[in-house]
C-alpha cells in the first residue's frame, strides 16, 4: 500500500520537476551547440568574464566561449541530477517516515531542513568546482561578481524547483514538515 503513494507522490513530483527540467535541458543543449554570438544568453555571458583583461592578452571572448558555455553546461547537468535525486528521495521517502503519533510529523522539519540544507550545499559546491577548477579553462576568465551571479542564478533556479516539486510530492501525512505544504488542499 505505501509503494502506491509513495509512487504517486513521485509522479506528483516529477510533474512538477518536468518544466525545470525542460528548460534546463534546452538551456544545456543550447550551451553545447553554442548560443547565438547576438543572443542573450551570450550577452550574459560577455558580462560575467572579463572582456578588457582578455584582449590584453590578445584573446577574443569568441576564443573562450566554447568552453565557457560547456563549463556552464556541466554545471546545469550536475545541478539539474541532484535536485531530481533530492526531490523524488524525499518524495518517495516521505511515505517510510515513522508518523504513529498527531503532531509527530512536524519532528520531520528539521530532517527536511537538513536535505534541503545539503541540497543547497551540493548546488554551491558544484558552482564553485566547476568556476574554480582549472579543469574548464574558461573559469580563468570569470571574474568573482560573474562567478557571484552564476552561483545566485543557479542556486535560486534549482532550489525553487526542488522546493515546488517536494511541496507537492510528500505524502500527505507528513506535509506539515515542509514549509507550507500543510497549506494545499486535502485532494492534492
């Protein structure tokens, strides 16, 4: 019985997660083919490295951008896997929590505190890897403010979707541990 629920919390979540996700996926397959060099994905771009720094070393932002974009790409990649893992884990292991007792499911706030916290953490640490790691040659050229801006916009993006996506894909019992999520109606 609690495999059904929890597999309909999961779907309840993945709907949720789906248009995060589609827009992650053509933002990833637009990074890796390359935006338009007029657009404004790559006007962003432009803004979070330093343009007058690289033509003192006799470089174009052309030069930088195929591996700025897949930099960027890669990010969305690991952010994108670790929220859907984070979503459908709680979604599905919302159902297996020990809830005998009324008022007990708000002893959960705190271990759904401690995912999202962790969550968060993971999506910060794969930003700051990835825009301090030599691995990608472009992180050179990002400057602090368009690392800052990078990490923001990101860490905003994917932790909204992981948050809508558990509000509605923890089992009903257990809503009054997420914030808000005591707040749906009964049927949802």
């Amino acid at each position: 019985m609690n495999i059904g629920r929890a597999m309909m919390s999961g779907g309840k979540s993945l709907i949720v997660l789906a248009p995060f996700a589609i827009i992650s996926i053509w933002f990833i397959f637009t990074l890796f083919s390359g935006p338009s060099p007029s657009g404004a994905i790559t006007k962003f771009f432009i803004t979070v490295v330093e343009v007058g720094e690289l033509e003192q070393q006799g470089v174009t932002f052309s030069d930088i951008a195929k591996d700025l974009f897949t930099m960027a790409a890669w990010i969305n990649i690991w952010s994108l896997a670790i929220v859907t893992i984070f979503a459908l884990g709680w979604s599905f292991g919302s159902h297996y929590l020990n809830v005998d007792a009324p008022g007990k499911a708000k002893i959960y706030a705190i271990h759904w505190i401690i995912v999202s916290g962790i969550l968060i953490g993971l999506i910060l640490i794969t930003n700051i890897y990835c825009l301090e790691s030599t691995y990608f040659r472009a992180s050179q050229e990002v400057t602090g403010s368009g690392g800052g801006k990078i990490t923001l916009i990101l860490t905003v993006y994917y932790t909204l979707a992981y948050y809508l996506s558990v509000l509605l894909g923890t089992a009903r019992f257990v809503r009054s541990s997420v914030l808000l999520a005591n707040k749906l109606p009964g049927n949802i």
